[in-house]
C-alpha cells in the first residue's frame, strides 16, 4: 500500500475540500471562498508526517521534498495566468500527500486532462480568464489512488 492509513484520511479531507471548493466556484466566480491558508497547514501537517512516520527512509523524503521544492519553484517563476493562487497550492498540496511513486502519476493525469478539457471548460466560463482546476485535480488524484491500489 502506497498510502498510509492517515494519508487516505487526510486524502479524504483534501477531496472533501477540493469538491466544496469546487461547488463554490461553479455557483458563483466572485463568492468563492479562499481556502489557501487551510492548504498551506495541511502541506505542513504532510511535511511532519513524512518526518515522523518515515524516518528511516530520509532519501525517498528527500527526493520527494526535491520534487515538491521544484514544483513551488515552478509556479513561483513561471507565470501561469489560468491558475489561481488557490489551484497552486492545492496542487501542491496533492503533492505533499502522495507517496513519491504517484507523484509523476498524479502530474501527467493531470496535464494530460488539462490540456484534453483546457478549451471546454474555458468556453464554460468565458466571463473570466481563469479555469476551474479544481475538479481536474480532484479526479486525477482519485485516478492516481485508484491505480496504484490495483498495482
């Protein structure tokens, strides 16, 4: 199993959010609420729970922390003008909750959607420039579990 048992609990409270935030975002663009700083403890609370649970294995932590240094990088220096601060950091805190096995998984399913559905959904929300990416993260995360659970 990639995930321990605390990570498919913090799984589920990450889909739980991404899917509130999701539904707010669909009924109204203006009144959605801002749930960044909950993402940004959770990726902490991830961070402490590598450090804890898996001392022995600092190398993979290592990497893993590598991966997700550069991925903060990325989205700090490269100007991505359809997502929201929001996306980014649950992005990025879909990242800090995978094994590092899934983490390449996760960020091909999720491009290659983005990229498959990029023009439909934008057509759906021609008011604004920006694109709900937040259902796109939510699936390829729920097709990511799902596929490592079958390996």
């Amino acid at each position: 199993m990639f995930l321990t048992e605390t990570q498919i609990y913090a799984l589920f409270f990450l889909v739980g959010c991404f899917s509130v935030k999701s539904l707010l975002d669909l009924q109204n663009w203006a009144s959605r609420k801002n749930l960044w700083e909950l993402w940004v403890v959770f990726i902490i609370a991830m961070i402490g729970h590598d450090i804890i649970l898996f001392p022995s294995s600092m190398i993979i932590l290592g990497i893993k922390w590598s991966i997700f240094l550069i991925i903060v990088l990325f989205f700090y220096f490269k100007e991505i003008r359809f997502l929201v601060l929001d996306d980014k950091i649950a992005l990025l805190a879909v990242v800090s909750l995978l094994h590092l096995y899934m983490i390449p998984v996760f960020l091909i399913l999720y491009t290659g959607l983005l990229l498959l559905l990029k023009r439909r959904i934008k057509h759906g929300f021609s008011h604004t420039k920006l694109i709900p990416t937040l259902p796109l993260s939510t699936s390829s995360v729920v097709f990511t579990v799902a596929l490592f659970l079958f390996l």
